[in-house]
C-alpha cells in the first residue's frame, strides 16, 4: 500500500471486534489520532470517527484530510484554542440531541497542550458522557525510547516564548527529581536549549525526540553540556516538532545517602556492625547512629 492510498476500513477483518463494541449516544469520545504516521490510529478510533455525527477539531482542513485517508466524509466543526468556550456550548447542545461527538487535535492526544480541556470539562459540567479513545502521544512515545530510568515524570508542555518568563518557569523545576518533559517548536529550540543548560547542571542527560514517528524521525541523547553544539551541528536539527526529556535532579542528600550506603556495603564484608558504622561516618560525615541502624539492617537482610 502506498502512502497516498486510503484504507477500506469495513473491509479489515479485525474492525468486526471493534464493531462489537459499546458506542453510546449523547457522548463526547476523545479521539487520539496520529502524531506523524497515519498507520498509527486505532481500530477503535477508525470505527468512531465513521460512527460520530461530527468531528470537533483545531483545523478543519487537516482532519479532513485525515478522514479522507480513510475513506470517511465527516462534518467538521472547528474547536482550537480561540473559540473553544464558544463551541463548548454547541457541543453540549448537539449532546443533549443524542448525537455522538468526537474529539481529535491536529496530532496526538486532544487536551494535552492541546485544546480540549475546556471543552470537555464544560461537558462533564453539563452532566454529560466523556469517554477517551487513547492513543498516540508524542510525549509517552518519547518517554518509551528514552533509556531514563525513573518511575516518575513531570510533563511541563510547551515553555514560554519570553526568556525572562523561561528562565523563571526553569529556575522552579531545578530540584525536580522526575523526567522533565518538555514540547518545543523548531523555531525556538535553540532559545529553549540555552535555557536548559543556563538552568540546570551540565552532566544531566537530555534526549530529543524530533520528528516521531515520521520519516526523519530523529531520537537522540547526551550529557546537557553537548545538547547545544549538537543541535547546531546540523541546520535540519532545527527543523520538526520535539519533544524535549531532561533526567530529573539528584539531590545532595540523595547522593550523599547513596554514597553511604555503598560504604556501609563495603565495610560491611570486613568489619562488625559497630566499626563499619563508625568508620563510615568518619569517611561521610553522617551521623553515626543512623548509619549503625541502617548497617543492622543490611547485616539482618544478608543474614
């Protein structure tokens, strides 16, 4: 199949599992669609999108596009960032008519930096159904390719333009131990670098996701003190959309506690609870009685 032909989406044997399913009236369903590969929606996005009575979306001309791919002619209405209030209202209006009505952005996961959240939080203020058809997301996609290892992250989206206003919104996440993940424009990515690096220490490892899933896709990580240099080494590194992964910070007393805790271990294998104790705190500076209580507690677990 070429990249320009459509899909006969009644023609794919699974869709009958799809079909099988609940679709009720009177819903709005949250639509993730694509973030640069058409052949990433789901079966279960296709069949709403051809079920819905319409399609709120930030650009007409894109959705339409997309549903054209797939052989769907759909009314489109527009829903983006300057008159999502306004069409709040006619959406809760058409839900109150039994209709079902989906909700797509140009590209991933609609109300995450997005529009959408107003739209649906009016829904829901309305006592209407909400139901999230999930998908493609640009910053879970990136996460997932990434190599950083932490059970937490902290999604920050799109950083101001302003570097005055930057530089404040990256001076309060300095000791912020979760990932940071950032969305930049390619226009602005020098600005944002310079200020990842002006704002945080230089042996953190950052990872850009440019372009995913599309065909320059692009996933690249290194210390911080590199992200510049590499970003200009190449003019197309200043080209797509990106997302932005910073390692969260290490705390002093994380570190010193980790650091302890490896000299206790060593300690350990030649000495009593009480010497490995009081040499560690020599060696750290901790205080001697908490390292004792953490040097039986080690001894008890090997033993």
């Amino acid at each position: 199949m070429t990249e320009q032909q459509t899909i006969d989406i009644a023609r794919l044997p699974v869709m009958g599992e799809a079909a099988q399913q609940s679709y009720p009236t009177a819903t709005l369903y949250v639509v993730a669609t694509p973030i640069g590969n058409v052949t990433d929606i789901t079966l279960r996005a296709l069949h709403l999108l051809a079920l819905s009575d319409v399609v709120a979306c930030e650009d007409t001309r894109k959705t339409g596009a997309l549903l054209q791919r797939f052989g769907l002619s759909k009314q489109t209405i527009a829903a983006h960032q300057h008159n999502e209030r306004e069409v709040a209202d006619k959406i809760v209006e058409r839900l109150r008519g039994g209709q079902r009505v989906a909700l797509v952005s140009d590209a991933g996961t609609p109300a995450v930096s997005d529009p959408g959240a107003r739209i649906v939080d009016a829904v829901r203020a309305a006592g209407l159904n909400v139901v999230p058809l999930p998908g493609p997301s640009a910053a879970i996609t990136a996460l997932s390719a990434s190599g950083l290892v932490n059970d937490r992250f902290h999604f920050v989206g799109f950083l101001p333009a302003k570097s005055k206003q930057r530089e404040s919104a990256l001076a309060l996440l300095a000791r912020e131990t979760s990932t940071l993940v950032f969305y930049e424009a390619p226009h602005r990515i020098v600005e944002c670098v310079e200020g990842l690096v002006s704002a945080f220490e230089p042996v953190r490892q950052v990872v850009f996701a440019r372009e995913l899933s599309k065909m320059f896709e692009e996933i690249h990580r290194c210390p911080l003190s590199e992200a510049l240099a590499w970003v200009k080494a190449d003019q197309h590194r200043e080209r797509g959309e990106f997302v932005v992964l910073v390692e969260g910070a290490v705390l002093e007393t994380d570190a010193q506690d980790v650091e302890a805790e490896r000299i206790l271990q060593i300690l350990l294998t030649e000495c009593s609870v009480k010497q490995a104790a009081n040499l560690a705190a020599q060696i750290t500076g901790r205080k001697k009685n908490a390292l004792y209580d953490r040097a039986l507690q080690i001894k008890g677990s090997a033993d």
